[in-house]
C-alpha cells in the first residue's frame, strides 16, 4: 500500500462511512461508496456534503456502485452490525483481492466473521470515535469536536496499518497504530457499553444521564471494566467515567439515534456480546442483564 494516492472502497457511506469517504477524497484519494443504486446514483450526481465544525463545510466528489468492481487497497466496512451479511455481497471474497478489510463495527465479535469471509492476514479491525450522522444520502452533519481512529490486526503486515495510518492522518483522522487487536476492541466496547445502552434505555443524552442517572452509569461502567480486563484488556472505570464527563452534554449514542428513528439496535452486537462475555468469564454483571433486558432486542 502505498502513502500517495490510494483506492479506497467506503462500504456503507452513511454518517462514519460518509465523512470518511468525504476527508479521503478531499485528501486527493480514489473514493468508491458502495451502496444501494438509490444512493450510489445519488453520489454519483451531488458527491458527499460535509457540515462539520473541525472540518467546515465542503462537498467531495466520489464514484459510487451497488458493487466492488475495482481492486482496492483498502476497504472500510462502515455499516452497522445488524446489517453487516446484506453489505458484505456487495463486496465478495472473490473481488477483494489484497485488499486491505478494515472494519468499524461495534463489538468484538465481527473480526472472526471476517475472517471467514476475507484472508484473515488482511483484516484489520478498526475503533472510531466520533459522532457523525447521514441526514440525508450524500450529506454527512459531523457534530463530534474529534474523529480518531486506531487500527489493529494481530496476523495483519503493521506496514500495511502504518500506511494506512498515514494516509488517515494526512486526511484529518487522528489515527493510531494498536499492537493488541483484543485490547483496542475492548476498549472501545468498555467505554460505548455504559455510554449507548444508558443513553437508549433512559432517551437521554450524556450530560442529563450522567447527572440524573450517575449511580447506575457508574454501577454499569464499573461491571463493563471487570469483564474487559478479564478478557484481557485491561479497564479503569474511574478513567472511564472522566471521558464521560469531558463529552458535549448534547452528545447522543449511535444507538440512541438509531432507537428515536425506529431502525434496528446494534443490541447484540453491544450489550449481547458484552453479556456473552461477562458468562465466559464468570463476572456478575447484574446491572447489564437488567439494562440489556429493558431494551427492545
């Protein structure tokens, strides 16, 4: 993979995918969004609107198809969980080639699904904390004051994370190389847990939940640590609970977004995979049960 001009396939263009897809071609890289042809078509004709505070205002042209059909250096899977099987036939294994398969999904689960459907020297499981929602296709409202990335990969060549690294970096996206796929994974599942599952349960968004409901987010955070570090990753609640009280008041969960619009919750992906590994490892965890259990599945 070299550091000049790359093609990346955004696979799933909505509010990650989209402001992605967005910065990358802004950087001056080959962009393909796969999409539905609704959408690609609408791509094709207006490019990516970017309203963001870090970013300004811009518009990126990209092409747009329903299916991989070049070769890629690296293809972003930027959908959500629930919809994961449905985005992959748009990129299948016989298409992908040496690309490069970077994940943003929630969860620590997806890697080994993955990894059946790609080599699985290639896939490079990737964090992203940002908030950034698709108000409409093509327009992407990036309301986070960060976007960071740190990319992983235990069999994956690290120059071919270095690389990538770069070229996200050059492009806007604070992004960071992890030497351990378990610990980045964790880290990202410890502090989104608390965060989307109380955010959705009680409709709230961090600033009102972490006043109002400050026993039960730190009761969860403090379950969610001990079932990370006996996964292997180690966890501080106390650290946690300080990224909560930095955020923007206003700033809402992914998954609450998704319950106030009625679409699918990535529940299994987050507090299931939580639950299934809390059991693997013997950890109480009666507060998630509770909290997971209140939620629509």
């Amino acid at each position: 993979m070299a550091n000049d001009r790359l093609t990346v396939a955004v696979l799933g263009p909505g509010g990650v995918g989209g402001l992605l897809a967005a910065l990358l071609a802004k950087a001056g890289h080959r962009v393909i969004c796969l999409a539905g042809e609704e959408t690609a078509a609408t791509l094709r004709a207006d490019g990516i609107r970017v309203r963001s505070a870090a970013f300004g205002e811009f518009t990126a042209e990209v092409e747009a198809d329903t299916r991989l059909r070049a070769d890629a250096d690296a293809v972003l899977v930027t959908v959500k969980q629930t919809a994961l099987d449905d985005a992959l036939l748009r990129a299948p294994s016989e298409v992908l080639g040496d690309a490069l398969l970077v994940p943003f999904l929630n969860g620590v689960e997806h890697p080994a699904a993955l990894r059946a459907h790609h080599r699985p020297e290639l896939v490079a499981p990737g964090v992203i904390r940002v908030e950034s929602t698709r108000t409409a296709p093509g327009v992407v409202e990036h309301a986070s004051p960060f976007t960071e990335v740190d990319l992983s990969g235990d069999p994956v060549d690290p120059a071919r994370l270095d690389a990538l690294s770069v070229v996200l970096n050059e492009a806007g996206v604070k992004t960071r190389v992890l030497a351990d796929e378990t610990k980045a994974l964790w880290a990202k599942l410890s502090f989104l847990a608390p965060f989307a599952l109380l955010t959705t349960r009680h409709a709230l968004p961090i600033g009102p939940l972490r006043t109002a409901h400050r026993a039960e987010l730190t009761a969860l955070v403090t379950e969610t640590a001990a079932i990370s570090t006996a996964a292997g990753a180690p966890s501080d609640p106390a650290q946690t609970l300080a990224r909560y009280d930095s955020l923007p008041p206003t700033m809402k969960s992914s998954m609450q977004r998704d319950a106030e619009a009625a679409r699918p919750l990535e529940l299994d992906a987050i507090g299931g995979a939580l639950l299934r590994a809390a059991r693997e490892h013997g950890v109480p965890a009666p507060v998630a049960e509770r909290v997971v259990g209140e939620l629509p599945g």
